[in-house]
C-alpha cells in the first residue's frame, strides 16, 4: 500500500499535466479552426513569405 | 484576436509579428473558402501583397487574419488582390473580432477543468467503492475520500460558475431557471458530502458532483458555440454585403469608403453595374435601375434628376450622381426598418423547448428532492440522512437530457446544414422552423432566380440569336445577359462582337460591310412598337427587325419543391410587390393557388398576422428588401444568399445555390433534430421514472447516482450524433 503514496500523486500529477497543455493550447488558439487544421496537416511546405 | 491575431506556429512568423510593433491587423470576411486547397490559395493571395507580414485562414469562420505594414499597404490593396483570386472579402464591422469567442472560451476553460476533476475523483472512487466490497482498510478510504474533496472543492467552485451566476441572476429576478437545481443539486451534493468525509461515512458524492457539472458544462458549452457559429455567420454575410460607394469630394476628387461610414449629403458616383450604396436622390444622370430587390419588379425602371433611388438598387446603364438621404427621413428603407423592429419585438418572447422544459421541470424536482427529505424526517430518520436521500433525488434527476442533449442534438443539426449550405443564422431557428405548418414564398428572387430569361427562344433562328449574343455580350444590361444566356446554349461560346458602341438607355450598334446592326429599344431600332418597356428589338439593315421578349426565369426546382412540401402538408402561399398578371403566371408555373399581388411591407405583415391569428406558424421564404419586415414576423424565415443585406439579417436561416431545395431540406433536419429532442427528453423521462423512486427510497447509493447519470447523458449524446452525416462538406 505504500506505493500509493507515491503512485496517486504521480498520476494527479500527469493529470494535471495534460490539463495545462489544454489550457496553453487552447489560449494559443489551436481550437480557433478546427477544419481548416486538419487541412493544414496535409500541407507540404508552409506558404511563402 | 489580437495584434498577433494570425495564428503562428512557426518561430520565425512569430518573432517577425511581435518585434515589428508597425504591424496592423485585419480581420477580412472571405466568401467561396470550402477546403483546404482554397484556405492555401487565400493565404497566398494575402502574403503575394507587398508589406503583408502574414496571412492565417480560418476555414471554420471564413475569414483571414492579415498583419500588414500601414505604410506598405492598406484595406482596399487586399481586398482587390483577394478578389482577383476569386475570394470575395470584406472587412468585419460592427464586431470587434475574438469579442465573441470569448464566453466559448471562459466555458471550455471550466469544462477542461471539470473533466480533469470527474476523471480523477472517479478513478479515486472506483477504488473506494470496490475497497468497499473487499479489503480496504478504513483508514485508506478516509485519505482517498479526503483527496476527492481536496480536488473536487476548488473544482465546483471554479468550474461552477456559469451555472452559479445564471441560478442567482434568476432568483434575484424571482423567476427559476434550469440552473437553480444543478446549482442546488451540486452545492448540496457537495456540502454534504464534506460533511460526510468529516465524519468518515459511507455516503461521498464527491465524484457525481463534479461528473454531473463536466457533463452539463459540455452541453452548455456546445450551446454556446452554436450560437457563436450563428452570431459569426451572420457577421461574415452582413460585411460581406455592404460594398464600397465611391464619394465625390467637393473639389470634384473621388475617395471610395465603405458604405455603413456614409454621411447625410455625401455625394455619389455610381457607375454603371453598380449597386447603389444608400437611399439617395439621383442629382445627375439618366438611366436605368434594376429595382427588384426593393420592390419585387423584375422589370429595370427609368431614373432621371429629382428621384430617388434605394440602397441595393442596380444601376444598369448609365453613371448616376446621387446625394445620400437620411435614413431617418422617410425613405422606403426607414420604413421598413421601422416595420421590421416592431415585428422583431413581437418575436422576441419566443421561448426556447429546453426552457420550456424547464419550467415544468424545475419545480417538479424541487418538489421531489423536498418531499424526500420531509418524508424521510418524518418517519424517524436523521436529517443526514434525510438529505443525503434528497441529495441522490436531485443527482438521479440532473436535466442532463435538457442540458445536454438538445445542445448536442442542434450542433449536430446545424453542421449538418452548414455542410448543404445553408446558414443557421439564429441559434433558436431550428426549433422555430420545425413548428412550422404553412411556407409563404416570395416572387422575384426566391422562387424566380430574379434573372431574366428570353422567351420564345426556339423560334428564333440560330444566325440571329448568335449575331444579336455576339452585339449583346458588349454590355452588363439585365437584357443583354438574358440574350448571351439564350445564345450560348446554341453555340459553345459567344465571341463578343468588336467596335460594338453602347447608348446608355437606348441600345448598342456597330457598323458592318452590309449596314448597320443594332439591338436596343423599338425607338433605337426604328420600329414602332405598342409594346412596354420589356422588350428589345435586334434590326439588321439588310433584315426585318426581331423582337425579343423576356420574362424572369422560376428556379429549376420550384415546382418539384412546391409539390413535395404540400405532399407533407405545408399549406403553401405567394405574397408579391409585383403585378397580378406576372405574378399569377409563376404561380401557376409553381402550383400554388394562394397568391396575394401588388402588396406593400406592410401588407405583407399584416397578411402574416391574419395567417397567425388562426394558428398558422408560418415559415417566410424571401429575398428582397420589402419581405425584410415579414421574414422578421414571421415564425421563422429563410433568405437565399443573393437577398438584400437587411433581409439577410433578418432570416434565420440563408441558404446559397440556385435551387429551392434548402428550404425542404432546412425543415426536415430541423424536424428529424426536435424529434431526436424529444426522443432524449423521453430516455431522461424513462430513467427518471424507474430510479427517481428508488432515489427516494433510499436505495440509490453514490455508486448507482454516478452510473445512473453518466449512462443517461452518455445515450442521449449518442442519440445525436445520428443526426450529423459523415459526408464532406
């Protein structure tokens, strides 16, 4: 039983990792275009500057 | 959005956007962006325009974020070189951009939290639970139950916001909404539950409590992104139809500016294809104007000094000095705007099927979760447990299926409109049109394409169709049009005759080795004619003169349409500004026996009124500028893309192409998404009727209320996502 002493903090922890990389994604509007993005994924070179 | 709105991922967009502080941003509604080849080809378009830093699409809004050097480039550069590349844009007014993503993104924020929470202390909980039934020593399940508050704590009072707020604005206004018991089912479960952990008992329902506000949140948050996506539709469609108008400055210099920054007094040019930008009196100029937006004509009316001309109108022929009228004089469009107001009022008590259900709903838990405590207290219990049963009364009976479920089911509906073209343009339309019972067409432009058409074509022989197409080619006349369309269906393509010399108002003429050829009005031709405006005379000097006869073309599939909505037991009617004859000739093309003619705005309203009073929810299908008012009565209304902008804004839904079609298709997924509703209102009833009793009972323990709930929502979310189709768009 003591491995949970470390196991539950551990997984709270990859929890809440996965919970900030929502947070930064979501404010660096990745969820601004949800259908052009999947569009994007098949574009080979970005457009020229 | 903001300064480094366009969206980079890659470093060096970034660095360049952010260092350079001279960078300005622009928000450009796009038209014809469907897919990725077309989101490229826009980004190009942008970034090929000298001192453009970056150019990021967004597919789902249809719009481009520009940042540009001011001094390099501006507004009109980007626009022309957008257009040139087959992309129609137009800057966003009236909206600061990213203001109506922000409630989306406050919602998402606390659901991503929730579902943090709800994952966690579930995990926690099926350890509990399970411990419960073997071996877990009582110690452990106090720590876990403990670290469920510790998360669940900070969670409900974070992420229960929304509802919160929503609950209290209600009861200060001493009314109840549907967040007054989920507010009041997860505070309790919540409080009690703390005060359960604190004394070590069994009963915890931390993990409920935070799954039912994950649950809810996501049906709230869907709910708000329909909206957002209607409110961002109508925005793109409204920048998109209000052009430019050219100003002539009292030095006689022309500055172009958008048309809603238009003054009193402004003078303008209109030349000639131009849609005139505001109500104003002609000052100069003679010619002709296609008016049918406004009144419903088809027929292009004769303009000279001294009259008045509306916005939308089309100037046909000839440039036109025009100087802008107030829009609070009485002018046609201050009219109508008046008519449309009241109208819009009169709607505005529409009440939305999941808050209808709400009403009912509310009370009736709170009556249940009250009854199940008193009747514990009654017959002996203690008050803890007395509430913790009324606790599990108020969880079982969470309104997931309202909550949830309808939100899901509209989103669903909507995309799959969006997919077929059609607009939802406000968020309630879709419960609005499937009510519908009766569909009132408009003429010119809904049911007729508002495009002329030759008449009689096969009579006329190849050589003159072809010779007349050619000298008509030269010009943008409605007749001229009507002419090439006719001539390219004899030929692949209509070479346009050289040194052709139009006469604004009259006609064209070139000079051939064998005479003259003319092709214009019975008076350009030489010919006397007892015949009206609607006619063109084609003369060859060495042949007798032809004459061409037009009428306005019905769509291609009204008939089918009309037909297939009465099989279904619309009743169905046509309410026109236009004459009796015309209009009684497209009606019975159609097939429709109720046809009202020559009606104003007014008419047309009080005509809806008639039909309401007897029960009738009536859809308005319409296009022009005198339906805006009535599209705005009525129960619900649909506007085909190529309407007046201010109908636009009053249909609930717009649809583009050029058949009828959508209208079919709107009301029947509107339809099938209200069935589905209630389908998920009747699964929520089901369950609430077998557990709500065991709730009361006492025998619905944390575990059952956790599984309970998630399963119900679970299947009505599954429910709709039958509606979407998989197809591309």
């Amino acid at each position: 039983m003591t491995a949970l002493a470390w196991l539950v903090p551990v997984a709270l922890f990859l929890g809440g990792l996965g919970l900030a990389a929502f947070m930064w994604a979501l404010r660096s509007g990745q969820f601004e275009d949800l259908e052009g993005a999947a569009y994007r994924a098949l574009e080979d070179d970005p457009p020229e500057q | 959005m903001t300064v480094h709105a366009p969206i980079t991922f890659r470093a060096q967009d970034a660095a360049q956007v952010t260092t350079e502080a001279s960078f300005k941003s622009l928000t450009l509604a796009v038209e014809n962006m469907h897919c990725g080849g077309c989101m490229r080809s826009v980004e190009r378009a942008a970034l090929g325009v000298a001192g453009v830093a970056s150019a990021r699409a967004n597919l789902s809004a249809q719009r481009v974020s520009v940042a540009y050097d001011p001094a390099r480039t501006g507004e009109p550069a980007l626009i022309e070189a957008l257009a040139r590349a087959g992309f129609p844009a137009a800057p966003m007014q009236w909206v600061k951009p990213g203001a109506e993503q922000a409630r989306q993104k406050y919602l998402l924020r606390r659901t991503a939290v929730a579902g943090f929470a709800a994952m966690n202390i579930m995990l926690i909980s099926v350890a509990v639970w399970s411990g419960a039934a073997s071996d877990m020593d009582l110690a452990l399940a106090t720590a876990f139950r403990w670290l469920s508050a510790l998360i669940a704590l900070p969670t409900v009072a974070y992420s229960g916001q929304p509802f919160f707020d929503s609950a209290l604005g209600a009861l200060k206004a001493r009314r109840l909404n549907m967040d007054v018991p989920i507010s009041l089912a997860i505070l309790l479960a919540t409080a009690m539950s703390l005060y359960q952990t604190i004394r070590g008992s069994e009963q915890v329902y931390f993990d409920a409590a935070v799954s039912l506000l994950f649950l809810l949140l996501v049906g709230r948050f869907l709910d708000e992104t329909l909206r957002v996506r209607a409110s961002s539709e109508a925005q793109n469609l409204l920048s998109l139809q209000s052009g430019m108008a050219t100003v002539i400055e009292a030095n006689g210099s022309h500055r172009l500016v958008p048309a809603h920054a238009l003054r009193l007094g402004d003078r303008l040019l209109v030349a000639a294809g131009e849609r005139v930008a505001a109500d104003g009196v002609v000052l100069k100029g003679r010619g002709q104007v296609d008016q049918s937006l406004i009144t419903g004509e088809t027929m292009p009316l004769t303009v000279a000094a001294g009259q008045e001309v509306y916005a939308g109108t089309l100037n046909l022929t000839q440039p036109l000095n025009i100087e802008v009228l107030a829009a609070d004089s009485a002018t046609l469009l201050a009219e109508i705007s008046r008519l449309m107001l009241a109208a819009e009022q009169g709607k505005a008590h529409y009440r939305r099927l999941a808050d209808r259900a709400a009403q009912v709903y509310a009370p009736a838990v709170h009556g249940l979760g009250l009854a199940t405590f008193l009747g514990w207290l009654a017959i002996g219990a203690s008050w803890q447990t007395a509430l913790t049963y009324a606790i599990a009364v108020l969880i079982i009976t969470c309104p997931c299926a309202l909550a949830l479920a309808v939100p899901a089911v509209q989103i669903a509906a909507a995309s799959r409109l969006f997919r077929r073209r059609i607009i939802v343009k406000a968020a309630d339309g879709l419960e609005r049109i499937a009510e519908t019972d009766m569909v009132v067409f408009d003429k010119t432009g809904t049911l007729t394409l508002g495009r002329l058409e030759l008449l009689g074509q096969d009579a006329i022989s190849g050589d003159v169709l072809i010779g007349a197409g050619r000298l008509a080619a030269a010009s943008k006349h409605p007749y001229a049009k009507a002419i090439v369309a006719a001539a390219e269906k004899r030929t692949r393509a209509v070479v346009p005759a050289s040194d052709v010399e139009e006469v604004p108002g009259l006609g064209l003429k070139r000079q051939l080795a064998q005479g003259e050829e003319r092709l214009g009005s019975a008076e350009w031709c030489g010919v006397h004619s007892d015949g009206d405006d609607s006619e063109v005379w084609y003369r060859r000097d060495w042949m007798t003169p032809v004459r061409f006869r037009f009428a306005d073309s019905v769509r291609t599939d009204a008939a089918e349409i009309a037909a297939t909505l009465k099989r279904q037991g619309f009743e169905l009617a046509l309410l026109s500004g236009d004459r009796q004859g015309v209009v009684d000739k497209v009606a019975d093309e159609v097939g429709i026996s109720t046809r009202l003619a020559g009606l104003r705005p007014a008419d047309k309203i009080a005509w809806l009124g008639a039909w309401a009073s007897e029960g009738r929810k009536v859809l308005m299908v319409g296009d022009g500028l005198n339906d805006a008012p009535a599209l705005a009565a009525a129960h619900a209304s649909m506007s085909p893309a190529s309407a007046a902008d201010i109908s636009q804004r009053a249909a609930d839904f717009v649809f583009q192409g050029e058949k009828l079609a959508p209208v079919v298709e709107a009301i029947a997924t509107a339809r099938r998404a209200r069935a589905m509703a209630l389908q998920n209102f009747a699964v929520a009833a089901i369950y609430n009727v077998v557990c709500v009793p065991l709730a009361m009972a006492g025998f619905v323990t944390p575990l059952i209320a956790a599984i309970v709930m998630s399963t119900s929502s679970i299947l009505v979310t599954a429910n709709a996502t039958r509606l979407a189709d998989r197809g591309s768009r």
